[in-house]
C-alpha cells in the first residue's frame, strides 16, 4: 500500500497541468537588461576601488616621498657633495680645483 503510494508520487514523466500550474506560480527572472546591469555593477565597482587606491597611494607613498623629496633639497649643498664624491674616487673630474 505505502510502496504504491510512493512509485504513484515518484512519476519520470510530469502531465502539462503539473507543470503549466507550477510554471504559474514561479517568477520569471529579469532577462531584459542582464548583461547591462552585471557590467554597471563591474564599472562601479571597478571605479570605487581605482579611486580609493589612487587616494591611499597618494596619501601613503607620494605625499611623503614629496616631503622628504623637499626636506632633502633644501639642504643640500652640492659642492659638498662634489668634494666627498670626489676624495671616495668615485668621481673624476678633469679639474679638482672646486674652490
């Protein structure tokens, strides 16, 4: 008796009623428009992360580099700088004369 029940509601083969009542009640997924909408979300989402990495690495890496950049011309004395390159060997001039 539960045995034919069973085989009964286990059908391979659904009739049109079944599956046109079902095909009633189930939402149709958007298709219209699909394609634009995943890429719009991709294009936001591609711009938000472009923009804030452009802000972090202007605020952590040239920003600061500028300022040391600054700090360091400002004091730098170039014949100085000449004189040391020049007693380490690493520089040969044809005149040594830098007074």
């Amino acid at each position: 008796m539960i045995a034919s029940r069973v085989l009964r509601s286990i059908r391979l083969g659904t009739s049109s009623r079944f599956s046109s009542t079902i095909a009633g009640r189930l939402e149709k997924p958007p298709l219209r428009g699909q394609h634009r909408y995943s890429m719009q979300n991709a294009f936001l989402a591609a711009l938000t992360i472009s923009l804030g990495s452009g802000f972090l690495l202007n605020t952590f890496f040239w920003l600061p580099r500028k300022k040391r950049m600054n700090e360091f011309f400002a004091n730098y004395d170039d014949a100085k700088r000449a004189k040391e390159l020049i007693e380490g060997g690493i520089l040969d001039l044809v005149v040594d004369d830098l007074d």
